[in-house]
C-alpha cells in the first residue's frame, strides 16, 4: 500500500512538472504586448543653420502643427504601423490627402534583456517627399514655377531628370512599455491609445 501511494505521488509530481513545462514553453518568447494603438508622431522635426527648431509645414503653413496619426497593431511578434497625416490650427484637426506623405511598415517585436523594442522596415509609401538626382548645373535651368507661401518665403521648383522616394525613414526603432492603464509609451516619449476591440 505504502509502495503504491509513493508510485502514486510520483506519478503526480511527473504529471504536475509536465504540464508546467508545457505552459512555460509556450508561454517562453511570447509578446506580453498584443493589441491596435493610436498615437500622433510629430513629422519632420529638425534644427535650422541658426539653431531654431523647425517642423514640417513651417514654411507653407505656420500656424499648423503637422503630425502622422499613427496606428500601432501588435499580435504576437508581429507589427503593422500605418502613418497617416493629420494637421491642427486653431485646435480643428484636418486630414491631409496628400501633403506629408502615407507611409506603411510591416516588422517584429523583440524583448531584450527585458526591454521590448519594435523593428520596422518601409513597405511602400504614398505622396512621400521625392529627391531631385540631377547633376546638372542647377543655376542653367529655369524655374518650372515660382510661389510665394503664406509667411513670404518665395520657392522655385526646378525639372529634375530623375527622382527617388525620400521617406521619412526606411527603418523604424521604438522602444515600448505598457502603461498601468493599459496604454503604449513609445520612447519615453509618446503615448499611444490602446483601441478597445469592438
């Protein structure tokens, strides 16, 4: 009887130990971060020959501060981001159709070293800024059209031969954490929304 209960406990402890294997298996490399988030990105953020701080739509639009909606999905180690352009004057928002580009990602979520990183790469853009790749002397052509902006900076547009996408940035690092509330904090910067499933 003794020898029974000892087989008996055994046998429960190896059953117990496997199923705790099992689930830490599957569990082991699994992205505790899973869900659709919603942030806004400033676009085109740089300094200036005199050391002032510049943003896209400056010279075209200053009183508009321009940012892409971005949309974070996350499933797995799987990561879809969507950047769509949205700007704000006067507190209205206004969604663009075409200035500030659309851009499209597709990469992985990694944890290291308990840090969770997101890794995007360029899928494809639309209305994404172009670079002039011409050699030629650009002081023989003449402009294609000359225009003034709102705040009386005058633009010449010249004819390029060849042009290539500039976007953004082919490649995408954030780092991420969620919030206690459930939320995205990107870079320690930035919080993005977490969308409730409908």
């Amino acid at each position: 009887m003794a020898i029974q209960n000892l087989f008996m406990v055994k046998l429960y402890s190896i059953i117990f130990f496997c199923i705790v294997l099992s689930t830490t298996i599957k569990t082991f490399g699994q992205n505790k971060i899973d869900g659709t988030f919603v942030g806004l990105l400033r676009i085109d953020e740089w300094t200036d020959e005199k050391g002032k701080k510049r943003y896209y739509g400056d010279d075209f639009e200053p009183k508009s501060q321009w940012y892409h909606e971005t949309t974070l999905e996350i499933k797995n180690d799987s990561v879809r981001a969507d950047k769509i352009p949205v700007s704000f004057r006067n507190g209205k928002e206004s969604y663009s159709s075409s200035d500030g580009g659309f851009y499209y990602y597709k990469g992985i979520i990694k944890n290291i070293n308990g840090k969770d990183t997101i890794y995007l790469k360029l899928l494809y853009c639309d209305y994404c800024p172009q670079i002039a790749l011409d050699d030629s002397d650009i002081s023989k052509k003449k402009p294609v059209s000359i225009y003034t902006s709102d705040n009386g900076v005058v633009h010449k547009v010249y004819e390029a031969d060849k042009y290539v996408n500039a976007p953004d940035k082919e490649y995408l690092h954030m780092r991420v954490e969620l919030t206690i509330d459930g939320n995205l904090l990107i870079d320690n910067k930035y919080i993005f929304k977490r969308l409730l499933k409908k």
